[in-house]
C-alpha cells in the first residue's frame, strides 16, 4: 500500500501576480508576459532545493516522492522513519516532518499541494494530471492558486530521450506547422489516480484495415482503447494465443512486420495523421529477458481494464499542448532543427493552433451505476458527419471509403483502476465511393461496416475474459 502524506501550507491568493521574488534569472520573454519558469526536466527538492532525477506523468494528480531521493549530482536524501512508515495525513505547516525541505517544479516553489511516497517506488514523478478528489491538490492546481500560471496547462516535446516541460505556456521554437487543437472529455477520463489528457478517435484505416468505432483515448504512458479496436488489431496482424495459457501469455505476432512499409492512417476529430505500420510492434521478452517473438506495442494489463497501446506509436516526435480549464489539447510535429525559444503564457486556450475539422461536437448525457465490480457507466451520444477514410497505400490516388462516425458509448469504469472501455454501439455505417478509384476494404477490414467473426482462439480469450468479469 502506498502510505501518503500531504503538504500543505497557506495557499497565495489565486491571481496572476509577479512571483520574481521566488525565482531565479532565467526568466523567458513572450509577446505579453514574462514567464517566470525555467525549460527543465523534472523537479528540484531540498533546502535549497537541488535537482532530483524525476519523470512526468499524465496518469498521476500529485507528487510521488520515494524513500530515498536520488539527486542529479550523486547524492541522495532519506525520507524520515515516519514519513515511510506511517499512513497518516497531517498539515505540513503544523507538523514539518520535513523540515525545510522544499519541492520545484519548472523552476515553481510548489505550496499547498498534495504528494505521497511509495516505499517501493524509484524516481520521483510530477504528475500531469488534475484530481478526482477534492482533498487532493494537484501540481497544476498549485502553480495556479500560487499565480505562477494563469491556467492549468502545460506543454512538452514527446520524444524517446527526454520530457522538457513548460507549465502554464508554450514555446513555438520547438514545433513546426501544423499545429492542430482538440476538444477533451476530461469527464471521462479519470485514470488511476488522477484525470489526464483525452482525445476523441474516429477510427483507423490502413491497406486491407478499417475501424471507424468512435471512441474515447486516455493518454498517458499508453493510450487505453476500446477492445474492438485491439482484437481488430491482433486479427490484422494475425496474432496467435496458446488457449493453454490464455490469461498468462501475451498475444504474439510475427517479427517480419517490424520490416513493413506501410502506413495506416489515424483519425482524431476529422485530422489525419499518418503512422508507419511498423510502429505497433515491439519485441516481447520472457521472464529471464529472452526475446521470444513480437507484439503489439502496448498490453491488455488486466481483464478488467481496457487494452492499451503504446503512448510512443502515435505521440512520438510530437509537441503536445495541453490545457484543462478550456478542456484543448493540441499537437504539432517537433521542429526538425534548432530554432530560438519563443514562449508564450497560455491563458485561453492553445495559442496559434487551427482547431480539428470536427473541433465542435454535442453531446447527450446519462449517467447509471449498477453493480458488476463496483462498475460506474457514463452513456452518451456523440456525432460527426460522414467523411472520407483512406484504406489504400497511397502510392497513387488515395482511395476512400465513407464512414458515419456517429456513436453511442457506454463506459465502465471503476474507482480504482484506469478507465475500462468495455462496449460499444454504433450506427450502421453508410459507405459511399469519392470517385471512380475508390477501393472498398477486403473481406479481411475490420470495423463497423463489416463484423467479422474473430478466429476461434481470439473469440475464446475474450469471451474467457467476460466470464471472469461476471464473476467478480
């Protein structure tokens, strides 16, 4: 069990003030406002505090501390017997069990925030996300209430090597156009211990592929989809199963993929954006560190979660722009050279961005809760317009396939674990051919407009999968 404590100290009125008093000389000048912060990776602790080896996460609403906090110079602090031995909540300015220690963020004092440690934790992790329970004071909600930030966002360019953030701004030196913003559901996606980034999927279509299930992503180390889109998946890359040890194996798939050239075409809100097929695959590994085939990039954890893929296959060499409190997230690809930082606070919205071709959508909510392991279910509509998806190569005129994208959604989800998507109902689609060229998907495509009956292995783990949900 994770044994938590929050700091808590007297909160600076929640406007935007100058806070130079606090913050070193390497402020950054925007168009129209000084940001205070500073271009770093993680967080500094200590009296005075020093920076620590940390990472972010979007899955996280507070600050998670470890026993012993390793420091970038070599050194390292012991958290005090009481800290990781007791589970108790105190006020930090009535009980200082740590002293005068103090914790930044991006170069932020934080106050009046919430963190925990975990005994069994490595580095320290800022989380990205926003809290779920109101005795729980995220990083983001403390930049604001301190007026560091004007709004609880923050950006960072996505790569495999390093995660530089910028809360509360931006900085157009490090993307190159086009930059496109989308609306979130952040209603919807509360994760396990916090609620992070959402975006809205209209489907995949690639040579002999196609889904067009209107689904809601999560994003934070992986992006959590709906099963139909996995199995969908497996079956296009001919995954195989051991029925013998259904819920212990990972479903395998063969390594001459990691060769392919193809590419499948993703669409968020109407946008467009073209990945290598290869990307989904990634080597699988045994228990002694053998590598003994290949996979999807990502895993079905539990069967009581939903499945996800990776984060990187999508995401990858991408600036990401983030900003709850008007509910945009956005992403351009990252400047392929260097370019002079060009920050700006963001205040409404993602500055500069074009808005999705779908940016706008309605809603109509119903919210139910029945009992199936403690499931919670939000029932709602959404709607876009019946647009083109490519299903060809792309070697010579795209060919199109229409797909209505009009959906109802039920969604699962439990109080402790990572949003379930655990089914889904859509429309019939409409399919109708651009031109003379159009190639409608092979008997093979997955999606809405053709149910497939799965292979017999993977129709018998999922339906495995929902008789042990019954269960619980």
């Amino acid at each position: 069990m994770w044994k938590r404590f929050f700091l808590s100290v007297a909160a600076v009125a929640a406007q935007w003030v100058n806070p130079t008093s606090r913050q070193s000389d390497s402020s950054l000048e925007s168009s129209d406002e000084i940001y205070q912060g500073k271009v770093e990776t993680g967080m500094s602790f200590g009296s005075p505090p020093q920076p620590i080896n940390a990472s972010l996460n979007m899955d996280y609403s507070f600050i998670c501390l470890s026993p012993s906090i390793g420091f970038k110079n070599g050194s390292y602090y012991d958290m005090p017997d009481n800290v990781t031995e007791e589970a108790t909540f105190f006020p930090f300015e009535d009980d200082p069990v740590l002293g005068q220690e103090r914790i930044e963020i991006g170069g932020f004092e934080l106050e009046d925030f919430s963190a925990t440690v975990d005994p069994f934790g490595g580095d320290p992790i800022v989380g990205l996300g926003l809290s779920s329970l109101i005795e729980v004071t995220s990083p983001l909600d403390s930049l604001v209430n301190s007026g560091y930030i004007k709004s609880r966002s923050f950006s960072y360019g996505i790569t495999s090597g390093q995660q530089d953030v910028l809360f509360g701004a931006i900085d157009h030196g490090r993307y190159q156009e086009p930059l496109r913003k989308f609306k979130m559901f952040n209603y919807l996606s509360t994760g396990l211990n916090g609620i992070g980034p959402t975006i809205l999927l209209d489907g995949m279509a690639a040579n002999n592929f196609s889904i067009s299930s209107q689904t809601v992503v999560t994003l934070n180390g992986d992006t959590i989809f709906q099963p139909d889109y996995y199995v969908a998946l497996l079956e296009h890359f001919n995954a195989t199963f051991d029925i013998k040890q259904l819920f212990i194996q990972t479903p395998l798939i063969s390594c001459s993929y990691m060769n392919s050239t193809e590419y499948f075409s993703i669409y968020f809100s109407g946008e467009e954006y073209r990945i290598p097929e290869k990307n989904f695959i990634s080597y699988f590994t045994d228990s002694q560190g053998n590598v003994t085939g290949c996979k999807l990039s990502g895993e079905l954890a539990r069967i009581d979660q939903s499945p996800s893929l990776s984060f990187s296959i999508f995401f990858n060499d991408s600036y990401m722009i983030v900003d709850y409190d008007t509910e945009e997230i956005g992403f351009a690809p990252l400047a392929s050279e260097s370019r002079s930082q060009n920050i700006e606070v963001i205040s409404t919205g993602v500055p500069s961005a074009t808005p999705a071709q779908y940016f706008n959508y309605t809603t109509a909510w119903e919210y139910s809760q029945r009992i199936l392991g403690s499931t919670v279910e939000f029932i709602y509509t959404s709607a876009h317009p019946t647009y083109p998806m490519y299903t060809g190569r792309r070697l010579k005129e795209s060919a199109t396939e229409s797909f209505n994208t009009a959906s109802t959604h039920t969604i699962k989800q439990t109080a402790t674990t990572s949003p379930s998507f655990e089914s889904i109902s859509s429309e019939k689609p409409s399919s109708s051919k651009a031109n003379n060229n159009d190639t409608k998907p092979s008997s093979s495509s997955k999606g809405l407009a053709e149910k497939q009956t799965l292979p017999g292995s993977l129709t018998l783990f999922f339906a495995s999968c929902i008789g042990a949900l019954m269960m619980i």
